[in-house]
C-alpha cells in the first residue's frame, strides 16, 4: 500500500545517483495497490507502462493495447495502427498489408495529395439532394458550389495521369484471393455508389478485411459518371492492392462517345465544366486511363470475373489453309 505522490517540486532525474533502473531484477506488479499520480509536469518524458489507453476517433472508441514495457503514452495514435487483437494471426496480418501499402506505392507524394484532396471535394461539397427518389438519369447529387466544383474539375487530368501510373501495375488478368467484395455495373451512379461506400466500407478501405473488385461499366447513361469514376480513381491511387478495376465495354471511346445514350460520359464532362472543348479534353484523360484496365480476374483460383461473361464459342469455326489465304489475298489485291 506504498503512495508514491510525484506532486512535489522534486525533479526525478535519472542522470543522478538516484537511479530508476527498470533493468534490474525487481518485479513491478501493476496488479498492486500502488498508486502513482502523474500531475507533476516534470515527468512528462518520462517511460511509464500503460495497459488499456482509450482513443476517441471520429467513428468509434479503440481501446489501444500498449504491452510493450517503457512505452510513453502517446497524444495521438493513427487508427490502423492501433487496433491490436490477441490473434497473433492479426497483427502479422496487419503488418503484412502495410508492408504491402509501402512497397505499392507507384506515385509521387504529390499525386497522393491530390487524390485525397478530390474525395475531400466529393465527400464535402457533392451532397446529396434532399428528398430524392431514383429516377434513371435524374442526378441524385449537386455540387455544393462552383468553386469547389472547379477544383475538382482541374483535378480530373492529374489524377487521371496518377491512375494510368497505378493500373501499369496490374496485370491484364488479376490473381485475387478471398476475401474480395465484387460490384456489378454502376453506370454514373453515384448514389448508389455511396450506399456501397457505406455498407461495405464505413470506416474506409483500410479497415477492412477484403478487398473490392469492380467489373466495369462505370460510365454512362446515369447522370454522375464523372465524379464516379474520380471517385473509384482516387481510390486506386490511395488503395492500389486494395481496390482493382475491370475495363467494361463502356470504357470505350467509341462507346462513351455515344451520344445516344442520354447521357453518355462525354455529355457528363461537356455540362460539368460547361465547355464542349475543355469537355472533350477531359473525356479523352479519362478514357486514357480506361486503355490500361484490366480485363478480367480469378478469386482463390475458381472464380473467374470479368464484365460481360465468357464469349460464345463458334463450333464451325475452322482454321483457314495457307493456300486459302493467299486467294483471299490475291483477290483482295485486285479488288484493290
């Protein structure tokens, strides 16, 4: 029942003949009644061991596990770091997808920022309109306004230019394992892109345990194709082994230049910054990094994912002969 009281003006300094050894062979049992009043500000520096440290952070409370002896109490700890469990599983698994986080990085600090600025832009400025029930290439959002909705539209080229950097990486075919959450066709919706956002990774990419495979077909025909696929870019760029993007057949110049379909992603970008020139300009950054998607992925090496299915086979299909090439040719020549 000894009371150790630190409020005194006495400085401890472990430089002098008194000496706090914590190296020594005396045991320190922090089940005992001892109490230690930590008020003096002249131990602020000084090691203690804590045990269960409560941290307020903006989605929920983390008791942090600090175990490790003389660690200081820290004023602030980030959250992915914090977490700790009993499995030791989970923690080599946590270190594991930092590693990862660090060796993935394919792009300048700078581009980073970017990327995190402009879902700043979306997640602040690009709200929700109240009281609205789907309606098919009806906007769900509206800019907050045009400043901001500037800003995000001269991020557009950069972050595009980050993204192709990011997709040179991955390969045509993607080798997943499970857990991976997979999302169908969103077609400029962001709405529902949000909900997806909401459900399935509330306190961000890096809280959760799978990862996001989605098949394509982000453009056109919904009324927010431009800041979807801003949004699903900057993800790539932050979470490049996290989240991966198939090409659909609406990554397509060809396609999405369509102006049949009302709207396509080059109408999007012509309205977002009210300039059929700079529209353009922006339609042909986008589909710039459309060309370095990937097509298709396995999961655990039994699932196969891509947009549109396994072709149909052609059961008459024959391998032509050589001699019946060089007719075609021949006949070709002399058409010509």
């Amino acid at each position: 029942n000894t009371n150790i009281n630190l409020n005194t003006n006495t400085n401890l300094n472990t430089n002098t003949n008194t000496n706090i050894n914590l190296n020594t062979n005396t045991n320190l049992n922090t089940n005992t009644n001892t109490n230690i009043n930590l008020n003096d500000s002249s131990i602020n520096k000084t090691p203690i061991k804590a045990h269960r440290v409560p941290l307020m952070y903006g989605h929920s409370m983390v008791m942090r596990q600090i175990d490790s002896p003389g660690i200081a109490l820290p004023k602030s700890v980030p959250l992915i770091s914090g977490l700790r469990s009993s499995s030791s599983a989970t923690q080599l698994a946590i270190k594991q997808e930092a590693l990862k986080r660090q060796v993935a990085k394919y792009v300048s600090d700078e581009q980073t920022i970017k990327a995190s600025e402009l879902l700043q832009l979306l997640n602040s400025s690009f709200n929700a309109r109240p009281g609205f029930s789907y309606q098919p290439s009806k906007p769900s959002h509206t800019w907050k306004n045009n400043t901001n909705k500037n800003k995000f539209c001269d991020l557009i080229k950069p972050i595009c230019k980050a993204t192709i950097e990011t997709l040179k990486h991955d390969k045509m075919l993607i080798q997943l394992n499970s857990p991976v959450y997979v999302v169908g066709d969103l077609h400029g919706n962001y709405k529902d892109l949000q909900l997806f956002a909401e459900r399935l990774w509330p306190m961000g990419i890096d809280m959760s345990p799978a990862r996001f495979l989605f098949l394509g077909d982000f453009v056109d025909r919904g009324p927010h194709s431009v800041e979807l696929v801003a949004y699903l870019f900057a993800l790539k760029i932050l979470h490049p082994t996290r989240v991966f993007l198939l090409r659909g057949n609406h990554e397509c110049a060809e396609q999405n230049g369509d102006t049949s379909y009302s709207p396509c992603l080059l109408q999007n970008c012509n309205e977002l910054v009210n300039s059929k020139r700079k529209g353009k300009a922006m339609w042909e950054a986008i589909n710039e990094a459309f060309d370095w998607m990937p097509l298709a992925a396995t999961i655990d090496d039994t699932v196969f994912c891509c947009h549109g299915g396994l072709p149909r086979l052609l059961n008459d299909y024959k391998k032509p002969s050589s001699s019946s090439n060089n007719n075609s040719n021949n006949s070709n020549n002399s058409n010509n």
